[in-house]
C-alpha cells in the first residue's frame, strides 16, 4: 500500500528533534515519499492541565503554536499540512494532559499509552508486568477520559519509549483478551490506531511478519480498527522511512476503508 499521509512528525519545536528540523525540509522528503496530507505533531502538555514533568516545561501550547507563523507561509498545492500534537498521559491523575480548549484548536491529535520514559515511574522497569500494567491502565485511561472525543489516534500504542529492554518482550503480559477489550472500544470511539514507522523501520522483513506489534495490530484490525500511519520522525531524513507502513499494512491486509479518512 502507498502511504500518502504522514500525522507524526516532529520539528525542532520538539526539544528531542534535530536543530535543523523544520518544517521546510521535511516537504522535500514527503513529496519525494509520496506523501499528500502531513501533520506536524509536536510534543505537547497543555500547561492548564498542572503536573507536568520539567520536561514539558518549555512545550506548551503557545510554544507548538509557532509553527503557524511557517504554515502561513507555505503555499505548496501538492501537499496539506495540518496543525497537530503529540500530547501526553498524566499518570498523576489518569487523563490526558490537554483541555477541550486546546483540543478543539488541533486538526490532530495523538496521544500515547507508551511514553512510559516520561509518564511512568522509573521504579516499574524492572517489573515487566507492572510496566505491562502501565501501558493497560493509561490505554484505558485515555479513552475514558471525556477529551478522548478529540484523539485522531492512540500514538506507537504498547511500544515503551526509550526501553532499557527489548520492548516487545512487555506485549505478551497483556492478553488477547485485554486487547481486544481496548481496541474494541478504540473502533467503538472512532479512534484510530497509528501505525508507526520507528517501530518496525529497524527490522527485517522477517521480523516485521514475526513481531508481536504485527500481531496486536492483527487484534485491532479484526476489532474493527482503523489505522493511521506516521514516520515519528524528529529529523528530515528519518522521513524515508515511512513507507515500512505500507508493507505493515499490506501484511494485515489492509484496505482504504480501513485508514483513517483525514
Ligand atoms: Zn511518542
Ligand atoms: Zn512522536
């Protein structure tokens, strides 16, 4: 399958993307991708929400809000972008880090159960089960949470970020059972489930078709998912790797009435 949008791309409003990332240089490398609607999703905690980690202390949403000054200025009738976020969990108090206020002003907006480097406390690592569990509690956190009407996709879903082990080594601590029950109410919620570049652009063929992300996203494609594609990417060449989920989702048989409509 040709890929033809791209919803997760990081510029250097991100603090953890490349100096040179702009939004500039990535039209090159999506156009050369094939790619026709491009969302840039920075990383976002909407400062009314409070608890947020220091991290976040400079990525609010005045500051993603820049990049509108390079939006206006990009007239390229060959490719849309829209205005996105990457917005977080708060595991302090079981929701996501955003206000309707905020939401309402993104075309986009992502959130992940799997910021576990940011979201979860570092004492879980060394249990996988617990940091399993974590993943599990902020998945359903995020769809029950009442802001979930305005989640375009759940981001890298159950793939811990910056992992001190093999991530895919949490994904059998949680059962078919529990994740047909999150993917069920995903579909139900008109979410989709984003399928993600930096997951599978590092493996072979053959541990693509082998891996446990390609078997839990099997779970919700027969829940009746739909799937949405992003590179992740936080520099412009990382952009190339898109295309691995094309062959991602011709390995899970998908269709366009399965990709999300955007
Ligand atoms: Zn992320
Ligand atoms: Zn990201």
């Amino acid at each position: 399958m040709q890929i033809t949008h791209d919803l997760h791309v990081h510029t250097n409003l991100s603090i953890c993307a490349e100096p040179e990332a702009d939004l500039k240089g990535y039209l090159k490398w999506a156009k050369a991708a094939g790619i026709k609607t491009l969302a840039v999703s920075n990383h976002l905690w909407d400062h009314a929400v409070p608890g947020w980690i220091p991290w976040y202390g400079p990525q609010d949403f005045k500051h993603i809000c820049k990049i509108k000054e390079d939006l206006e200025q990009i007239t390229d009738p060959d490719i849309r972008i829209l205005f996105g976020a990457e917005t977080e969990y708060s595991y302090q108090d079981h929701k996501i880090a955003i206000t309707a206020e905020v939401a309402e002003q993104l075309d986009v907006m992502l959130v992940p159960n799997s910021h576990s480097n940011i979201s979860m406390p570092t004492a879980f690592y060394p249990n996988l089960q617990q940091h399993a569990d974590f993943m599990l509690r902020a998945y359903h956190d995020i769809l029950d949470d009442p802001n979930s009407k305005y989640v375009t996709a759940i981001a890298h879903p159950f793939a811990a970020v910056e992992c001190p082990y093999e991530r895919e080594l949490l994904l059998p601590f949680i059962s078919d059972a529990q994740y047909r029950e999150c993917f069920e109410e995903t579909a139900a919620k008109n979410i989709a489930v984003e399928i993600n570049a930096s997951v599978f652009c590092k493996k072979t063929p053959f541990q693509i078709r082998n891996s446990e992300f390609l078997r839990i996203f099997q779970i919700a494609r027969d829940c009746k998912c739909k799937f949405s594609f992003g590179s992740d990417s936080h520099s412009h060449n990382h952009m190339k790797y898109v295309q691995v989920c094309g062959i991602v989702a011709d390995l899970l048989n998908l269709t366009e009435p399965q990709i999300i409509n955007i």
